[in-house]
C-alpha cells in the first residue's frame, strides 16, 4: 500500500503537467488522453473513455465476486488566468487548475499503480476521472451514458481539498455536505423604441429594477435547516449598448441554493412566479431556462464509516466543522444510485481560496489523499 519514492517523483510531474496544459469543462480531450497513457503500465482490466463526454474508467477486477467500489476525480480546469512565477504554471492563456482538480486526478492516478500491482482480492475498483464538474454536466452525462450501467458501483468515494483547513486534516460527516444549486435565466421581452419616444415601446426597465432585489427575498431560512434558500443576482444586461434606443430587452440572471433537492422544486417555483408576475404588470413577456444544475450532495452514512476507518488506520485526523458547504459539488449525482461519501481534504491555512488566480494545488496531498482511498479499497476489497 506505500508508494515509493520514484512513484512520488513520478505522480508529481503528471500532476504539473496536467497543471500546465488544463482544459475547461467540456474541452478534456487532451487531459483524458495523458490520463489513459499514465495508467498504461498498471495494465488495467478494462478502460471506457468518451464517458458522459470525455470521462474516462479504468476498472481493476478481481474476476470474483464482490461490490463495485468507485474513487471519483475530475478532469477540468477554469476560464482564469494564473498569475504564477511555478515554473509549472499554465500554458493555456485564460485557463489555469484554480480548483486542484489536478491533484484530485494525480490522486487517482496514484492509486491505479497501486492497485495495478495488487489487484483487489474481490470485486472491482473502478476509477472514475469525470469530466466537465464546473458547470455540473459532467456527472449527468456519466450516469446518463449507457455504459455506466456496466461499472454502476455499490459504493463512490470523492474528496476535495479545501484551502483554509489545516493540512492533511479531513472534514467528513453523514448527510447533507454540499448544497443543491442552479443557474436561472429570466428574459423579459417588450418592444425598443426611440429613446426620445420612450412610451411608443415597452421598456423591461422598471422590471429588472424591481425584480433584482424581490428575488433576492425570496431565500430565507436558517443555513443549520433544511428549510434553507438563497438567491443570488449574479448577471443583468438590458437593451444595446446605444444612446438612440429605448430597451425592449432585458436578461437577468441568478443562482439559487438550497440544502435539499425537494426545497429546490418551491424556490424555482416561488421564482418563476415572482417573474410572471412583475412581468405582467408591466405588459412583458417572459420566458426561464436554467443551467448548471447540480443536486444536493448528501454523505451516506455506511460510506461515511468506510472513509472513516480509512482514517483512524491511517492516523489521520477529523472533524464535521464547517460542513455542510453552501457549494456545490455534481458528485451528489452518483449518491443516487450508490452508496456515496465525499471527505474534505485540508491543503492548509496559509493558502490561496480556490478560484482565485494563484492558487496551487499542494503536490505533499498526492499521497495522504492515496492513503486514504487506498485503505478504503481494500477493506472493502481486500
């Protein structure tokens, strides 16, 4: 179960190279590709790509029976620019790992030589590198992907790190980790005019200035309940960029949070009305769509245990401060046919956020966070 010093030589310059050369949600192609050829020579069983996208699964089998056990990673990067003298820092203008989804990836990759050199003694490992979590639709397009069903495991394991927390030290807690979240457009539609006749059209003006503040109203609740919802106005733009035109168009855009996927449901419902009513009394159409969907992300309790034990025979310390997350995280997804847990790994208290443009992922979790995963496998597989 111990890497040896080349493999950490080896898992730190994978893991640079994926931060030299990251690719947005949706674009992993290429990050896919060096994925595949580092496991190469851990010669797993079976290897899927083009996953829900460009997801890839490497399954090591034991050709006995026995659960399915799936580790998660993801693949993509952001639309940031780095600002870094790393020798390693990104090549892609406008695209940096601002997230550590490198690290989660090497984290991965670490256990695939481990396991490629003990095979489970029961059951499957799979390995899960999903593409396209920033935006939510990477998870989705896994589970939706018809060869899913072939490697659907008994129990998923994910972990992020998390700047702030003391290094190598682990969130974890049963139930509610990481809040249900989605984009909602609203597009109000009237008719332009000239701007010296502003009454011949129907101007979105007074609607947006109205509708802005009253979504943001609409969420309530204390963050400790589930009765928790929170809308953020994160986008408006209304008619062109002239001085000549009266708008007959305008766009807002929020975010709405909540802990559970059925208070989801009421707050969309409470904000799609709350659109067609000041629309209507302004003489607008309108019109909602949604994006970047992601469900509430909740730890069962006998995963929880597994990654527990993991830590206890690793030494490692934990605590359930600061969950659940008002973030969130399309892991929750596959909770919905398995057994799930993430854990939060700490990357210590005197680093950047993550998504600031500085960040970096710590190379020394490569191999706490591949302890941890791989006591987890093999007490469930040997």
């Amino acid at each position: 179960m111990t890497l040896t010093n080349q493999d950490i030589a080896d898992l730190v310059e994978f893991r640079r190279e994926l931060h030299r050369f990251p690719e947005i949600s949706g674009e992993e192609a290429e990050t896919a590709r060096r994925v595949v050829g580092f496991l190469d020579d851990t010669q797993p069983d079976t290897v899927l790509t083009g996953l829900g996208g460009h997801g890839v699964a490497a399954v090591y089998d034991s050709g006995l029976p026995g659960p399915t056990v799936l580790f998660r990673s993801e693949l993509d990067a952001l639309p940031i620019e780095e600002l870094s003298d790393a020798p390693h820092r990104s090549t892609i203008a406008g695209k940096s790992h601002m997230c550590g989804h490198d690290g989660h990836t090497t984290i991965l990759a670490a256990l695939g030589r481990q396991l490629g050199r003990q095979r489970p003694a029961r059951g499957r490992a799979v390995l899960m590198f999903q593409p396209a979590e920033e935006t939510g639709a990477g998870a989705a397009g896994v589970v939706a992907d018809p060869r899913y069903e072939a490697i659907r495991p008994d129990f998923a394991f994910s972990l992020h790190n998390v700047p702030g927390t003391p290094f190598g030290h682990v969130r974890l807690k049963p139930g509610v980790v990481n809040c249900a979240s989605r984009g909602m457009r609203i597009v109000l539609e009237g008719k332009t005019a000239h701007s010296s006749m502003p009454e011949t059209g129907t101007s979105p003006m007074l609607a947006v200035s109205r509708l802005m503040p009253a979504l943001a109203k609409l969420g309530g609740g204390s963050f400790e309940n589930d009765d928790f919802g929170m809308v953020t106005v994160t986008h408006a733009e209304m008619g062109e960029a002239v001085f000549g035109i009266a708008p007959g168009r305008a766009e807002v855009w929020c975010t709405l949070r909540t802990r559970l996927d059925e208070r989801m449901a009421d707050l969309c419902a409470a904000a799609e009305g709350l659109a067609r009513e000041i629309a209507a009394q302004d003489g607008l159409r309108f019109a909602v769509d949604y994006h970047e969907i992601f469900v509430a992300s909740l730890n069962a309790p006998e995963a929880v245990d597994h990654l527990r034990a993991a830590l206890d025979a690793e030494g490692i310390t934990h605590d359930e401060e600061q969950l659940p997350m008002r973030a969130s995280e399309d892991f929750g997804l596959f909770g919905h046919t398995s057994k799930s847990a993430m854990l939060f790994l700490g990357a210590g208290t005197d680093l950047p956020e993550l998504h600031n443009p500085d960040y970096d992922f710590p190379d020394d979790l490569i191999a706490i966070g591949s302890r941890i995963f791989m006591r987890t496998a093999r007490s469930l597989l040997g």
